[in-house]
C-alpha cells in the first residue's frame, strides 16, 4: 500500500469519527407536553433579571392569548441572559403549561434605542412599623391597613388584567389556595387576613375587583369578602403603599400602546401592625406561607 492510500484511509477515518462525534454531541430534542400551548411573540427587552433566569419585554398582542404589555418571561436558554439587554427587539416562542411559561426558539436583534426601567427599592425590614395607608376596597368601602391589627395579615399586589400565569396570576391562585387552607383551621382563620392591592386603579375599580376576587374565591355572589380582600386607591394613595413595600410599576408606552411593567412583592405583617417578612418573587410556595402564619397563631395563645 503506497503513501497516498494510507493517507486517504486516515482521512476518511478521521472526517468518520468527528461525524460520528458531532452527531453523539447533538443535543436532544425537548419532549413537548401534550398539554403546553404555542404562541408567537414579539417585542423589545425591557430588563434582563439573571439571578430569576427572566427577562422583561415590552410585547405586542400575542395572538389569541394576550393584548400586548410588559411582563416578565423565563427563559431557559443560558446564551439569551448573557447576550440580551435592554432595547433588543426579540421574537421568540411563548411555551404555556398550565401554570408553568417561559420562552423558546429567542433570536435577538439589535433594537433603535433603550427602554428607561424604574429601579424596585429595599422595602421595608422586618421589624418596621406599617404606615397607616388607606384605600378603597372591593364594596367601595374606605380600608386602613391599621383596621387589621390584632390580626396577622398578607398582603399582596395584583392587577386584574394580568394573565401571565407566573405572575398576578399566580399571586392570586397561591392566595386562593392559602384562604381555602386556613378555612380548614378556624383558630388559624380568626387571626388572619388576606389583603390583594391593585396598582391599576383606573381600571380595577371595587366592581371589577368584587367580580376578580370572587372569581378566586369560587363564591361568586355569595363571597363576603370577610377574610379575604381586594382593594386598590386613587393613583397617589396607590404609589404611596406601592414605595414602602419596594414594589416597582410603572406605565410604557411601545408603539403608542400603553402597558404596565412591574415587580413582585408579598408581605406578612404581624398583628402589632409590624413587618414579618418581605417576599421579593415568586419562588414562594403557600406552604411555606400558611407555616409561617400557623406558627404566628400559635404564639399569640
């Protein structure tokens, strides 16, 4: 065997094993649920949130799931959070699964400018005296968050329209789900209450709540919201509550449609009208909540 057929054998053998070896390298494809549902969506990076693996986008109306607004999106891809920044346009895939959604398929381009984000301030520490914030609840009626001392209460922020289950939505099923807990343990019941605010008070006026919080609750026209309220305020009373808790909303207006970009909070006060704790996300779970509120019953015999 000559010199040029022994160099075409170890030819061929190495293009052989790279093939080999790049196919054996190729990543599996994902196994689709049958229950997850496929949306287009495409808009412009508002923020990038690495420790929460999301990115906020300023998105047009996803067809025949959502209007366009500003929201959040989990993303899966490590490559999207290193290279994707504020201003990019971005279309990508909206994965939904029950109460499970985050983004696949993401290409990113270079957007014509950046979008100014309001900065989420500290919040509150624990051991801070709640101020006296009024605001108007689901029948109308004037609250003050000093009419729930004497009991522990959680407090939540919400607005009606938002339909991302990772978001508002899941704010309120948790809080359904801790409510329908609770009834099951009357001592437990009696020192608890639940408060949701809306900042979105041009729309969810006490009418929209009553029908959004009954909605929740499974009562309907028989919910008397007794444990469980809904409220919101004039747009200062609203921003007031909103700052002391270091909860960030804000209005954008992309391609002159205006949406709502904002953060999560949840809080338990104590029944001294004092701060507990402060969750910042959504990674809590109503368990983790209802032992916290079980062991604050339990102190208070």
């Amino acid at each position: 065997m000559n010199h040029k057929n022994i160099y075409a054998i170890v030819c061929l053998s190495l293009i052989t094993f790279v093939s080999l070896s790049f196919l054996g390298c190729k990543p599996k494809p994902r196994v689709h649920s049958p229950t997850e549902k496929h949306y287009d969506l495409k808009g412009k990076i508002v923020s990038v949130d690495k420790s929460t693996r999301s990115v906020t986008v300023a998105h047009e109306d996803i067809k025949d799931y959502m209007p366009g607004m500003t929201m959040p999106f989990s993303v899966k891809d490590d490559w999207v959070l290193e290279i994707a920044s504020p201003g990019k346009q971005i279309t990508a895939t909206l994965i939904v699964d029950g109460a499970q959604s985050w983004l696949e398929d993401v290409v990113l381009t270079e957007g014509g400018g950046t979008i100014d984000a309001t900065v989420e301030g500290l919040g509150p520490k624990p051991g801070d005296e709640v101020p006296d914030y009024r605001l108007t609840n689901q029948d109308g009626k004037t609250i003050r968050l000093h009419d729930y001392k004497g009991k522990t209460l959680l407090l939540t922020f919400i607005y009606t329209r938002c339909q991302d289950p990772n978001q508002c939505t899941l704010m309120s099923s948790n809080f359904a789900q801790i409510d329908k807990e609770l009834q099951q343990q009357p001592d437990v019941y009696a020192k608890t209450h639940l408060l949701s605010i809306s900042f979105d008070s041009a729309y969810d006026t006490p009418k929209v709540l009553r029908s959004y919080g009954a909605a929740y609750t499974g009562k309907y026209t028989d919910e008397s919201f007794a444990h469980w309220e809904f409220a919101s305020g004039s747009a200062d009373e609203v921003k007031g509550i909103a700052r002391y808790f270091g909860f960030s909303f804000y209005m954008d207006s992309p391609g002159g449609t205006e949406q709502v970009v904002h953060t999560l909070r949840t809080s338990i006060i104590g029944p001294d009208g004092r701060v507990i704790k402060v969750y910042r996300g959504n990674e809590w779970k109503p368990e983790e909540l209802l032992k916290e509120l079980q062991n604050l019953a339990s102190e208070k015999k």
